[in-house]
C-alpha cells in the first residue's frame, strides 16, 4: 500500500510494492508468469518465439502473450475538431500512460504525459484516451504499461 499522511506539519510518504514472485533463470520476467504462458522457463527471456520483435520481459511488462504474436500497441486515432482519441490493446492486469510529444526525431525525448496520469485497469479492449489538442498541428503519441501495486 502507499498513503500520504499529515499531521503536526509533518509530512511522510510510504509506499510498498508487491512481490511478483522468484525470478529464478534471472530474465526479468517472473516464474510463476513465465509457467503461466509458456508452461517453463527456458522458452521466454531472451528470444521473441511470436516473431512479433517484442522483448518477453516486456510482454510480460504490458501482460500480452509472448508465443502468439499479441502486444500492446495503439490501434486507432481519431480526430474531431479540437480532441484525437487515441486507443490501445489493454488487459484488465494493467495501467497505462498515455504521453504524447511533437519533437522529432521521436528518440529526442519531450514526452509529455496527456491522460492525466495513471490510466485503468481497463475493463475494455481497446481502451481510450480523449486528449483535447492545444494548437499543436501534429502530435506523435505512445502507451506504456505500468504494473499496479495491486499486482
């Protein structure tokens, strides 16, 4: 859990995460979800056996399955006057960040975030994000999955 407390004027923060399990072949993906998706260890961590060029411990990051090709991505954009509704494949097992930049190249940086924070879980697939534009012209968006304390 993680709370915020004051009182007297003095302020603390504490926060605590939860223990995804042993991670014994040492890849960054846990064994328990590792058994889950692949029924063993060796098959995930260091090679992409969905072809999909997705790295496992990130499937495993974003909860997608890591033998069938499914990742997260943004499926669709669309713009009315003054708002783009961005959508992306979600699970119900994580949150989101949606941010968005206008600096090119891409890599440059300047991500902002535009969802208003931490996103979901989402109880539907594709989830979505309406971002009211502010002048921009053109805008460059991008997801990430974010495990939640609750994980």
């Amino acid at each position: 859990m993680g709370w915020i407390g004051f009182s007297n004027a003095l302020a603390f923060v504490q926060t605590d995460s939860l223990d995804p399990g042993p991670d014994t072949d040492h890849d960054g993906i846990p064994d328990p979800w590792e058994m889950q998706r692949a029924g063993n260890l060796p098959t995930l961590g260091g090679s992409y056996p969905d072809g999909d060029d997705a790295p496992d411990v990130d499937e495993y990051g974003a909860d997608t399955d890591p033998l069938t090709g499914e990742h997260l991505e943004i499926v669709s954009l669309t713009e009315t006057t003054g708002t783009n509704t961005v959508a992306w494949t979600a699970r119900p097992t994580r949150q989101y960040r949606l941010e968005a930049t206008n600096a090119m190249p891409l890599a440059a940086g300047g991500w902002e975030d535009v969802g208003g924070g931490l996103l979901g879980p989402s109880a539907a697939n594709p989830a979505e994000a309406a971002i009211p534009l502010a002048g921009a012209t053109s805008k460059f968006y991008r997801v990430k999955a974010v495990l939640p304390l609750s994980e």
